[in-house]
C-alpha cells in the first residue's frame, strides 16, 4: 500500500468521501464508527450505505484486524419503526460497551438486497462480529452464506440450526398461546387470528401458539386471516373487513400477530362509531411496541424481551470472538409475557 492512501495504483475512498456523499461531516462518520450511540438511526443509515456505495474500508478497523484487536460489532436491523428492535439495539449496545466493544447499526427495512448490503459492508469494515436480525426464514436461506467469514455471525429473532450459527430468539408459539388464552379468559369464544406472508417464521410460530390454544380451550368458532403485510394500514383493512361480523356476533375477539397490526384493526373498528374495543370485541397485539401503549385504547399485546435478546446475542458473538476453536453454538430460547390493557377490558382512558 502505497503512503498517499492509493491501492494497486488506485486513490482508494476516504472517511471524506463517505461523508461527502452521505452529506454529513466527517466527525459524524468517525461516530459511526467508533461512536454510533452518538449519532440517529437515520444518520448512521445513510453513512453505513455511503460506506457500501464507496467500498470504503476503515483504516483504524484494518489496523485492529491486523493486530487481532477489533472491537466493533455490526448489527443488521429489520425496522427501525418498530420500538422492538430499537430494544435489541439498546441491548446489544449496553453489552458492548460492557465489554469494551462499540456497536454499528444498520437498518434493512426487512429488504433482502439491503441486508446483503450491510453485510458487505461489515465484512469490509473487518468488525469484530456481527447481530443479523431477522423476521424472513427465506431470507436466512438466501444470506446465510454471506456472513463474513473471518467473524463471528450470531442471528436474532430467528431460531436457526446450532450446527451454523449461534441464535437468540422468542418463543413465538408459547406467545400466541398466551394471546388466545386470554382471550378465552376474558370470556371471548368467537376467535380471528390475523397474520401475515408466509415467509414470516414469528408470525408463523404465533399461529401455531393460537391453533394450540383453541384446540386447548374447545374454542370451535376460529378463522384466520392472512393480510399482504403486518403494518398498520393492513390492519386497518383487516379491521374494516370484520365490522359486519363484529356486529352481528361472529366475532369477539382479535389475536393480531403485531402490534402494528392490532392498531390498525382497533383504528378501523373504532371508526365506525357503533363498535366498541373492547364491549363488542376484544383485541390482542403482539410485540409491546409503542403502536400498543400509546394508542387511543391502550392495547393488551405480548412483550418480547428485545433488549435481553440484543444483550444474549452480543453475549454470544464475545464468546465466540475470544475463543472460536473451542466455542460450541447456542440456540438460546426467551420466553414473552403477556401485558393486558384496555382492548381486552381494563379500564379505557377517560378520553376514550
């Protein structure tokens, strides 16, 4: 390598050049590196591209592979809109610093191009390990062989085989049992599982948890309903296509397989005027994202422990790092919990 920085004769991208294309300073992007707690998600986001787009190398990061020193981990996030996954990146980051590491978040927009992307990126920026989480399996299966090599990959939020990776994920089965067992509790017979593509596994893992549960329970009048998506428009569409079996009895209660959807759903069916959440039908989201607690009818959902998972899957990507001879995978399992609230009858908001 030559002194003024070319590479086989040619200038090779500088901390400058990801910054002057990513429009922001070139200290923002010596935080990104060595500081992303410093700097917002979006921020870091249009750097992290900036750095695929220039197949910019860090020098320091170069330096700490050479000497076997790295101390940056990558992480891959599916949405940065859902307060879950900023949970995983809190945790992760808390683990890292705890042991002296520094984190690099890159948000996918659950996008299998941008997830390749970023794993390009880390593998170029030589980090020290990498957290990909994921809700796609057929994602897993496209990707898989692209982690890098020469670091350790752990996956989140997805169950894998032990014999390739390390994993921490929810038990998602256990979860959407706990949704329809609630609803049995409260009273609720005629039961609508809402879910979503079927490339999902969590969403998949619910289902089976709600199947389980009413078969458990002797619940006999049960649909489920598949939208294109798992946001809150579809469950805004969702919820408009079951007003007529609210209102004529076919329907009392809701297991959504997000929170996002169960908004949308309680959104549609609150708009009508004459159904109520929960006097007519009783609603039950998933995830324990801001979508439940800060909506209008504060929404009873299944919280998943996205911080604890952020620190185990750190945990794992260390251990593996220091000793990756003798280090045997993990697949560790995390139980949810169930939150009620008022969309299956606690107390509704004054202004409700």
């Amino acid at each position: 390598m030559a002194e003024n920085g070319e590479v086989g004769g040619r200038s090779r991208p500088s901390i400058g050049d990801v910054a002057a294309l990513a429009g922001v300073s070139s200290g923002t992007v010596s935080n990104v590196l060595n500081h992303p707690g410093r700097v917002s998600t979006a921020t870091a986001d249009k750097v992290v591209r900036a750095m695929a787009m220039l197949d910019y190398v860090p020098d320091a990061n170069a330096r700490s592979l050479a000497a076997g020193t790295s101390r940056t981990v990558g992480i891959v996030l599916p949405d940065l809109s859902n307060s879950l996954f900023v949970d995983v990146a809190r945790g992760a980051e808390a683990a890292a610093e705890d042991g002296g590491y520094s984190l690099m978040i890159a948000n996918s927009d659950t996008r299998l191009d941008r997830e390749t992307r970023h794993l390009r990126t880390f593998t170029q920026a030589r980090v020290a390990g990498v957290l990909l989480t994921l809700n796609d399996s057929d994602h897993f299966a496209a990707i898989a062989g692209q982690t890098p090599r020469t670091a350790p990959t752990v996956m989140l939020n997805l169950a894998v085989p032990s014999t390739r990776f390390c994993s921490v994920a929810v038990d998602n089965e256990h979860g959407g049992w706990l949704a329809t067992d609630h609803l049995v509790e409260v009273g609720r017979q005629r039961l609508v599982f809402v879910g979503g593509p079927g490339g999902l596994e969590p969403v998949r893992h619910r289902a089976q948890g709600f199947a389980r549960a009413v078969s458990e329970r002797g619940v006999s009048h049960v649909r489920t309903i598949t939208p294109t998506g798992v946001n809150r428009a579809d469950g805004w569409e969702v919820g408009r296509a079951i007003v007529d079996d609210v209102r004529a009895g076919l329907v009392d209660g809701v297991v959504a397989a997000t929170d996002l959807l169960a908004a949308g759903i309680v959104q549609a069916l609150e708009s009508t005027l004459d159904v109520r959440v929960p006097d007519d039908v009783a609603v039950v989201g998933y995830d324990n994202n801001q979508a439940a607690w800060d909506s209008p009818i504060p929404i009873t959902t299944v919280a998943q422990p996205g911080e604890k998972m952020g620190r185990e899957g750190m945990r794992l990507v260390i251990q593996e790092g220091r000793d990756a001879e003798g280090h045997e995978h993990e697949a560790v399992v995390l139980a949810p919990s169930l939150v009620v609230r008022a969309s299956t009858g606690q107390a509704r908001r004054a202004d409700a």
